[in-house]
C-alpha cells in the first residue's frame, strides 16, 4: 500500500505544469502549530515505527525464528555497529551522488529531509526518527519479508530482488532516482544480511544515513549551493 500510494504522488508530480525537478518533497515535517504539540506528534511517529519493526520480529520469534538468526542478538555488537560504518559509506556517497544527478536531469524531486522549526528538540526528534526508520525498514522489508519468502520456498535470489523493488517502491513519491537509489541499497542491504545474518549491521547503517541526512541538511540548507 506504501508503494502505491508513492506511485499515486509520483504520478501527480508528473501531471504537473512543472518538470520534477521544479517541484519538493519534505519527509520530516512539522504535525503541529504548537511546539509542544508537534513534539509530542512527532514522538508517537517514532514509537509508531518502533512498534511496526517490533510486530515484524515478534511474528519471525513467535513462529519459531530466533533473534540470533536474523541478527538481533547482543553478541556482535560492536563488530555490527563497524560494520555499519563502512556499509553507511558504500551507500551514503554513491547515494548522493546518484540524487544530485538525479535532479539535475530533472527525474527527481528536491527532496528536504526536514522542514521542522528550529526548537530545542529538533535535533533529538531528527536523531529517533532515523533510528525508527531504520528499525522498521530493515526488519520488515529485509528481516521479515525475505525469512517468510525463503520459507514459502522462494531462492535467495528471488527474495533479494522482490525486497529491493517493495523498498524503492515506497520511495516513488521522491522521483525516479530516489526509487533506483533505494532498489540499489535493497540489494546492497539484502545481500549482506544474506551473507552475514547480521540484522544490527543494516539497522545501524542506516541509522547512520538518515542521521546524516536530516540533521545534515537542517544545517547546510541556504548555506551551499550544490544542495536543491
């Protein structure tokens, strides 16, 4: 449903008197007039995302997989967490590079990863919010999807593509680089997991990219000219 609704938005941005990218999209955005209000919105969003990847892991636990299977365990810990840096770093840049091209050819909107107001938790909230996205797409979209694909006897390299094309599909709604961008990082993600079973190191990468992203464009917005 998340990939055809980013379809419908897509194809409403196509049906626009202006090309792709003449046109925004924000994805952190404000839920409320008052500070307080949009705080407290913008945290039942996180716990919201926190509570999907939890329903995810509990249907994988509750039918007999364990979290050392999927790569939840505490074991590995600091291993995962550098792990994650250089699979951040395999993404991040080429990522951005392929956005910036993207836009310049026009097939791709300007996306703002935060247009919240400058208070005092924005940070924080910018901070969870990657760490909840990152929880829930990796657990769902690789931990969940691919486990229940091999277990209704679909091949790995079947599973692989059929996550990476559901990722980039809700992505739609940014353009058509944000939905190569992020089939490409679906199966860069897949295929590690596939290799290591190691869940934590796909949730922390892109804990990291997100991070960088919306509390690094918070900063750099107006300030460089390279940035749509």
């Amino acid at each position: 449903m998340s990939g055809l609704r980013s379809l419908v938005r897509l194809i409403d941005s196509l049906l626009q008197p202006v090309a792709l990218n003449q046109q925004s999209v924000a994805i952190n955005v404000p839920q409320a007039k008052f500070d307080l209000l949009d705080l407290i919105a913008q945290l039942l969003g996180v716990a919201q995302l926190a509570a999907w990847g939890g329903l995810g892991v509990y249907l994988l636990w509750h039918t007999g997989t364990k979290l050392k299977t999927l790569g939840l365990d505490r074991t590995r810990i600091g291993p995962d967490a550098l792990g994650s840096l250089g699979l951040a770093a395999v993404i991040g840049i080429p990522g951005l590079g392929l956005y910036l091209l993207a836009h310049h050819l026009g097939l791709n909107l300007a996306v703002q990863p935060s247009t919240l107001d400058d208070s005092w938790w924005r940070t924080v909230v910018l901070v969870l919010s990657a760490a909840g996205n990152a929880w829930a797409e990796e657990t769902l979209v690789v931990g969940y999807l691919i486990t229940r694909l091999k277990q209704l006897g679909w091949r790995d390299n079947a599973a692989l593509p059929a996550s990476s094309i559901l990722r980039g599909s809700y992505h739609l709604y940014q353009g058509f680089g944000g939905f190569i961008g992020n089939v490409v990082m679906g199966l860069v993600f897949g295929k590690v997991w596939q290799r290591t079973n190691r869940l934590w190191i796909l949730v922390f990468a892109h804990t990291i990219l997100d991070v960088v992203a919306f509390v690094g464009y918070t900063f750099l917005r107006g300030k460089v000219s390279w940035l749509p």
